[in-house]
C-alpha cells in the first residue's frame, strides 16, 4: 500500500508560483460607516500539491498584502503578512478555492492629500486577525491563472470596545507558476 501511494505522490508534481495583485478593501460592523473602500496591492509566493492529480489540490500561499480605508481625505495603509491554505479543485479551465487565513500586521500609515505621511498608532490594531478565503479563477495557461478571491475575518480589528469592524477584501489576481519536485 506505501508503494503504491509513493507512486501516486511521485507522479503528481508541486509547483510553486508567484501571486500578486490588486486588494479592494471595506470594513463591516457597527463603527464603520465613516470607512470607504480602498484600494492596495498584494505579492507573494505560493506551493500548489496535489492531491488527486489535475483535480484537487493544497495551497498555502505567503503574501505581503497593504490593505486600508479611506476617511474623507486620509488614506490608511495596514500592511499585512497573509497566510491562507486553499484547498484548491480544478473543473477543467475552472479553479475553486476555499481555506482559512492568518493575517499578521507589519506596520501602517496615514497619507493625507498634500501632506507628509505620518506613522498609525498601531496599539488599537489586532496584530494577528484570523478568517477565510475563497475564491474562483481561471487557467489562462498551465504556468498563468487569473482569479477574484473574498478574504473575510472572524476577529474584530481593534483590541478595544470602543470601535467594532472587520475587514472585507476583495483581490483581484495574477498567479505565474514554476514546476517543481
């Protein structure tokens, strides 16, 4: 039986591949109605292993990824280290994919139109937001895939009572994968 799944595993071949792409993010809750949307940018790395060859497979993906809100003319960029593992079904040129994510802040601005840009005070900030992913792409070639993924959360992102909201990010992506073993 460890033959034959030592077969199976040898034949079916990991890749690995650069993600990057656009982040269109908004806040839910109770305290985000004066947050707009805003628009960041994501790049990273990803391990595609397959499963059941060309049809199911595991992906965790390490992406840098600035995420933020709009409120009147300031801008706020939080930048995040994101983890997701996918688990990955492909429908011919068709991929699904769904799994949980770990986000882990790395630092964060405020740029106001025509002025310096000044350091947030990171203190009322979840370090560490944890959530979902899922998504659907397309296969443009066997090294090039386009998708559109919703990540949501499950934790607030302040560490206090005073404000309630969750980020919603919609990413639009570009995956470029490399064979490997």
């Amino acid at each position: 039986m460890f033959a034959l799944l030592a077969g199976v595993a040898t034949e079916a071949q990991a890749q690995v591949g650069v993600r990057l792409g656009a982040n269109y993010t908004g806040f839910s809750g109770s305290n985000s109605n004066d947050l707009s949307r805003a628009w960041g940018y994501h790049g990273g790395l990803f391990y595609s292993i397959p499963v059941v060859e060309d049809f199911f497979a595991v992906q965790p993906e390490v992406l840098y990824s600035r995420k933020g809100a709009s409120v009147g003319p300031q801008d706020y960029r939080i930048p995040y280290i994101d983890i997701p593992v996918l688990a990955k079904i492909n429908a011919g040129p068709l991929y699904f994919e769904a799994g949980p994510q770990a986000s882990f802040r790395v630092g964060g601005v405020i740029t106001t139109d025509g002025a310096p840009d000044i350091t947030i005070d990171t203190d009322r900030i979840q370090r560490t937001t944890i959530g979902y992913a899922a998504g659907i792409g397309f296969n443009a070639t066997q090294a090039v895939n386009i998708g559109v993924r919703y990540n949501g959360y499950f934790t607030d992102d302040v560490t206090d009572n005073s404000a309630n909201f969750r980020q919603n990010i919609f990413m639009f992506t570009l995956g470029f994968m490399f064979s490997g073993r």
